[in-house]
C-alpha cells in the first residue's frame, strides 16, 4: 500500500460548504460536476477541465495537489484518493468542502 500519492483534482463548493464562498446551491454543483466529469469521460483534458472549473487555487495548476500522505486531507477525499490506481479517477466524492473529480498521478 502506498504511502503516499499525487493527485489532481477538480472541486466545486455551494453555498454553505466549508470555507466557501460560492453562491451556487449544493444542487447546481452537483449537476455541475456531474457535467464535467462527463466531459472528461468523453476525453476532454483533466487539467483544462480543472482550470476552467475549479474552484480550488490548485485549479491554476491544472488541479495538481502534489504529493500528499495519509492523515493530509478529508476522510473521503483521501480514501478516493488512495483507492485509484495511477492513472485512474474517481467518480463524484463529497466532502465538506463541496464535490470533487480526483485523478490520481503518481
């Protein structure tokens, strides 16, 4: 088992959700992210997906957290995270911050 994973991903906050200060309710984003992870799945770029959509400060960078280790982020967040295999990416994951799409790297 991996000790640690690199990862990119697309997250999409509403209203309510933790450090955010997006307008969207938690219905618009889901339909929003549910929207662009069809786009991937129909070979559209991650990367650009991510930096037209994000609303993470990672998103300038095509949505690439780096390498991060257990304990590092959110519950679900990182057992997506490290569920993946290199290469893979995840279904829609909720987490306190809002929806995410997670591709893992490395």
């Amino acid at each position: 088992m991996a000790d640690q994973v690199r990862a990119s991903h697309i997250l999409l906050m509403y209203a309510g959700s933790m450090r955010s200060t997006a307008t969207r309710s938690k219905e618009e984003a889901k339909t929003q992210i549910e929207a662009i992870q069809a786009a991937i799945s129909s070979s559209d770029d991650f990367a650009d997906q991510a930096k037209q959509h994000s609303d993470c400060p990672s998103g300038r960078d095509g949505g690439d957290l780096g390498n991060f280790g257990r304990g590092m982020m959110v519950g679900a967040f990182e057992d997506a995270a490290f569920g993946l295999d290199v290469g893979g990416f995840s279904g829609v994951v909720e987490t306190p911050f809002g929806y995410h799409l997670i591709h893992r790297t490395a």
